[in-house]
C-alpha cells in the first residue's frame, strides 16, 4: 500500500514553485501503486491531479484533492528491426534523462527535445516540441488507465489527436486517462533535423554531412540555456502562452503595420505568430507586477522568483493577454494547464 500523505505542500513539485497544499498525496511507483491511489481516491471521494515534472502546471490555490505523484521507471528495447528500435518508457522517467539515455545507446530522433523539463508521461499531453521537432515525429504508442472504469487502454499516434502542443488529453478526454508509459520508435541511424534556423545557424562550423546527433543535442541545450531560464534557479514552465495561429489576411493587415512582426507559414490560410515577439512589442518583457516577472530575455515565459502564489501567475497572465489583444487585436491562448 503506498503512503497517502496529508495536508501536503506541493511547491517542491511544481516548477513554478507555486505554494498549494493538497488534501492528500502520494508517490506511485508501480501500477498496483496507481490503483490503489485511484481506490483511495474515489472511496474518499477526491479529485485527482496528476504531476509528473511539474513542469507545465500552474496551481490556481490549494488542490481539493489527491496529488499522484508519477515516479514508475524502466526503458524497454521492445522491438526492433534494421531500421528502428521501440523503446517504451515508463511515464515517471525524466524526459531528458530518456533523451541521454537513447544518445548513450545509438537510438536517434529526440535530439532537438534535448533538455525538455518534465516527465515523459506529461510528454503526449501537449505534444511536447522544439527546433523543429514534435513528440508526434517520433511517437509509437502509448499505454493509459481509464480513471473511471479501471481498464488500461492503448492510443496510437493517430488516436492521440496531437497538434501544436495539443493532443485528446488536453481536449475531449482531459483528466479521463493516466498515462502509464510511451513507446516511442527510434532510428538506429540518424536523420537529422536541422530546419530551425537558430539550430542550423548555431552548427555553421561542421559540414552538414559531418554532423552528430550528439552535436544537435549541445546545440539545442546551448540554444536553451541561452534564452530559457533554468526553473531549479528561475521559477517557471517554459512558455506561457502558445504561439497563435490567424488567417493569413489578418496576418497580412498586421504585416502592413507592424513590417517586424516575426511568423511561420503554416498553409495558404493560416500564420503562425511569435507570442514572445508580440509580447515584448506590448511593452512586457522584463516588466515585474506584484512579484512576479515577464523574463528579461525571452518575453514568452513568466518567472515566479519569489515563489508566490499562482494566482499573481494568472492575474499577469490576464494583463499579458487583454494587452496584445488591445494592441494587435490576437488573443493569447496559456499552454500550461491550470488546476484546480
Ligand atoms: N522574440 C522577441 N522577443 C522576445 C521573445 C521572442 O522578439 O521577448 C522573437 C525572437 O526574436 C524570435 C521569435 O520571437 O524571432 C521567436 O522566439 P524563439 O525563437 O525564442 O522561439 P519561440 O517561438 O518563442 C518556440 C516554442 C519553444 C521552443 C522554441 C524552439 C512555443 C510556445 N514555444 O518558442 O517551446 O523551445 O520555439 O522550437 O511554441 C515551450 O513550449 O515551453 C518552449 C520553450
């Protein structure tokens, strides 16, 4: 039986670093672990939020409920063929730790998600993505618990739904699954992603043929660590709001007021923008308002240096968002979750 915990202080176990106490709380270090944890819960009668990193969550106030703390491990070779290797991977395992580990072992695919915090069962939910590569690229399968009915289900790539840091989980079926582990299909030799220009630009010294996994990797972290405060010294989630996407005639009458404006083709009818571009254009980055902070180097991400409660997080965020909807008439959508 795994230890429930009461009144317990998740600030260690979000990486905004917010204070919320939670009802109950428990480490679930198996399967038997997560249906005794479920049982307890519904016997108690008590929302469930489940933590893997911590690191895509915002805590609103105190959680009503039981926090699931997600600690299972193993990495699984469970099929292999000349061209790829399967690795399901238990979703308590750190995702970068998993990057390290498929490098160490000549397994390729997840070096432009070097450095990603969180946990690889959190990794489907947004279908987590940089420099040009996205959880979906590299995705097999994953295994998930039915909350109400008990029953562990499979979800391919396809019944994931995934999208620009979207998949089912976050949508129709949010709150209804556990992930318990992700298989993910790897190559033994690699292919290389190196479109992003930052990425590309940052390797300009070796030969495109020359170029390791391994040197895709330091770059990615350097590129990182450059821009994105580390949450173990800077309280924070990464992006705070997701990159918005518009028709492209809106995009094309922003164009002609603001010549800067940074964004991505989609298709013929849809723009990409920067939402670290637009922020920092309302006036926000570096700006601090009740303690809490838009980073100074990177618009894009709310620090929580003192360590306060979420909702001062939230309130920013709310100024952040009627501010580039007062200016160029988009509205910001947050890419972490909010509980409770
Ligand atoms: N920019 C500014 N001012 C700022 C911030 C950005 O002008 O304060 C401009 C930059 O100069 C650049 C553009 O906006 O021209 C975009 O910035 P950046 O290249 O830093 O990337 P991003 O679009 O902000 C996205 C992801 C990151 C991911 C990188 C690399 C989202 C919401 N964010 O950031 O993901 O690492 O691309 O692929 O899609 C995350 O999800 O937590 C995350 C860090």
């Amino acid at each position: 039986m795994p230890l429930f915990l009461p009144h317990f202080n998740i600030q260690k176990f979000n990486t905004l670093a917010v204070p919320a106490v939670a009802n109950y709380f428990v480490s679930v270090q198996s399967d038997e672990d997560l249906r005794e944890a479920i049982a307890f819960a519904k016997a108690e009668q008590l929302p469930l939020l489940v933590l893997g990193g911590g690191s895509n969550i915002v805590l609103r106030s105190d959680f009503p409920g039981l926090v699931l703390h997600m600690k299972t491990r193993g990495i699984d070779l469970v099929e292999e063929s000349d061209e790829f290797v399967w690795l399901k991977v238990a979703a308590g395992e750190n995702w970068h730790e998993l990057v390290e580990y498929s490098l160490d072992n000549g397994f390729y695919g997840l070096e432009n998600l070097s450095l990603i915090p969180g946990s690889v069962g959190a990794a489907p939910i947004q279908n987590i993505g940089a420099y040009g590569v996205e959880l979906k690229d590299v995705f097999a399968e994953l295994s998930a618990l039915n909350i109400q009915s008990g029953l562990m289900v499979t979800f391919t790539n396809e019944s994931c739904q995934f999208g620009y840091r979207d998949s089912i989980f976050k949508q129709s079926l949010k709150d209804q699954y556990i992930i318990t582990s992700v298989t993910l299909k790897l190559r033994k030799v690699p292919e290389l992603n190196l479109e992003y220009p930052a990425l590309r630009a940052a390797l300009i010294d070796i030969p495109e043929g020359e170029i390791t996994a391994e040197q895709v990797s330091a770059a990615v972290i350097a590129i990182r660590q450059s821009k994105l405060p580390d949450p173990v010294q800077i309280p924070n989630v990464g992006s705070f709001f997701k990159n918005p996407i518009i028709p492209i005639g809106q995009f094309e009458h922003l164009k002609s007021s603001y010549p800067t404006i940074v964004s991505y083709p989609i298709d013929a009818q849809q723009v990409k923008l920067a939402a670290g571009w637009l922020i920092d254009q309302a006036g926000w980055r570096g700006r601090e308002v009740n303690g809490v902070k838009v980073h100074q180097d990177q618009a894009l991400v709310l620090t929580n240096p003192g360590k306060l409660e979420g909702k001062l997080i939230l309130q920013l965020a709310d100024s952040v968002v009627a501010s580039v909807q007062e200016k160029f008439g988009v509205v910001l959508e947050m890419e972490p979750r909010v509980y409770p």
